[in-house]
C-alpha cells in the first residue's frame, strides 16, 4: 500500500507545491519511487517536470502526472496507486471541492502556513475538514501544520509567538517542530533544475537539505504512530 500525503490550504501561496517537492526528492534520494499528483488547474508542479525534463533534470524514482478531478484521482489511484511507496497529492490554493476526496485517500495532510491570519484559518478549516471525513468514512488521515518562508524578522511578530498556542491548544492538531525558512535555493528549484537533492551543495543548499531531513522525519515518525500528535480520531 502506498503512502498518502497531500499539501492543502485553501489560501493560495502558502508553499504547498514547494514542500511537496522538496519531500519527493527526499525520499527518491532514500530510493523510493514516487507518484505526485497535480490537482491545481494552474499546473505548477506539472509545469516544474516539464521544465526539468527539459534540463534533464528530472529525479529518478518521480513521476508527476496531473488529475484534475476526484474522479481521475480516483481512476489513478485505483489503477496505478500501488505501484508506488508514495503518492503526494497538490491541491489548488482556493477552496475546493477535491478537498473532501483528497483526505478520503490520504494519511497526512499537511498545511503549510506562513505567519498571516488567513493561512492559519485556512489550515484550520482543512483540519476540519479532515475530522469531518474521518468521521464520515472512519478513517484516521492525520494533519500537521508547517511553518513556511520563516525569516528573523517573522520570528519577532505576534502572530508568529501565538501559532503554536492556537494550533496546538485550542485547535488541537500537530504543529510540526520543523519550520521551513525562507530561502532562495527553494525558489531555484521551481526553475526546472531537479530537486533541491539533485543541487551541488552549497552552504545554503545543506542547509535547506538538513531542514528537509527534519521534516520528514516528522512525517514518518507522524504516520508511525510514534507521536501522539497528529491523530485526528
Ligand atoms: N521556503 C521558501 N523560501 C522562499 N520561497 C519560497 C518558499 N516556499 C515557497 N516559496 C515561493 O513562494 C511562492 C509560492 O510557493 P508555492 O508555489 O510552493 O505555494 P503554493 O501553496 O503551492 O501556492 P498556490 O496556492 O499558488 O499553488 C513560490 O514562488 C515559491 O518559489
Ligand atoms: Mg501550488
């Protein structure tokens, strides 16, 4: 069985597309084959393949197709979703339909925010959502919220200190320990030149590498089981 992530907020430009290939390249690195799945009418992550093939720089071990409703994400998954370890599905940055469907396949949903009070409501409406599928389909797709474009300067602000007591205490869902900076090397990557673990290493490329590492081995210890964070039923 092949492992489901999926990136949502329904508030645009939280960074859904980038984690999501920065945690492909992870684990292809680690051998793993991976399916990503570009639901987003936008095609950005369709359009960052093409432009890497274009370079010949497309990571061995992902393949990303685009399914644009439930239903081809259905027919995919049905007929091709065991023939990969992972399948990380992208989801447009507006409320959608494919919400619902999208949680009813995966394990973990992860939201990334940057510090703005609509990227927080909108992780915190998908959490929802997500409590409101596992009870409708009795499954256990877990959720964590992800810090992203992180500066100094962000650290200092208000709404930066209160993300963990309104993710954690009040909304009641896993706020990764992981913060992904702001860094120039991620916006490199979407100019079609391979994963970010395809890129010589650089001072700045090792540390985005180190801070990917740390993610996912939060996601892997999330869907182990091995935190009591996370679980939404
Ligand atoms: N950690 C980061 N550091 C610097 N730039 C980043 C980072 N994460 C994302 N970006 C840039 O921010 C922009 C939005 O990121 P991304 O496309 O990943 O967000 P998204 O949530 O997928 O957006 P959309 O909702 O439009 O699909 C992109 O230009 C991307 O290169
Ligand atoms: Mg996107």
């Amino acid at each position: 069985m092949p492992i489901v992530i999926a990136a949502i907020n329904g508030k645009g430009g939280a960074g859904k597309s980038t984690a999501l290939m920065n945690i492909a390249g992870e684990y292809a690195l680690r051998g793993k084959t991976v399916a990503m799945i570009d639901m987003d009418a936008r095609s950005n992550l369709t359009r960052w393949w093409s432009d890497c093939r274009e370079k010949d720089a497309q990571a061995e071990g992902i393949d990303v197709v685009g399914h644009k409703t439930a239903k081809a994400l259905n027919g995919f998954l049905g007929r091709n979703g065991e023939g990969f370890d992972y399948i990380l599905i992208d989801t447009p940055g507006e409320d959608t339909a494919l919400v619902d469907p999208v949680i009813g396949w995966s394990d973990l949903v992860i939201s990334p925010i940057q510090p703005s009070k609509r990227e927080v409501l909108g992780a915190i409406d998908c959490f929802e959502a997500i409590l409101r599928v596992n009870e409708a389909r009795g499954r256990s797709c877990r959720h964590g919220v992800l810090k992203t474009r992180i500066s100094l300067t962000v650290r200092y602000t208000e709404l930066y200190r209160k993300i963990r007591p309104i993710i954690e205490d009040k909304v009641g869902t896993y706020l990764f320990r992981t913060e992904i900076m702001e860094r120039n090397v991620y916006k490199d990557i979407q100019n079609g030149i391979g994963t970010l673990q395809m890129q010589d290493t650089t001072e700045a490329v090792a540390k985005a590498r180190r801070e990917t590492q740390n993610l996912v081995g939060e996601i892997d210890a999330l869907l182990s089981g091995a935190d009591g964070f996370g679980r939404t039923s």
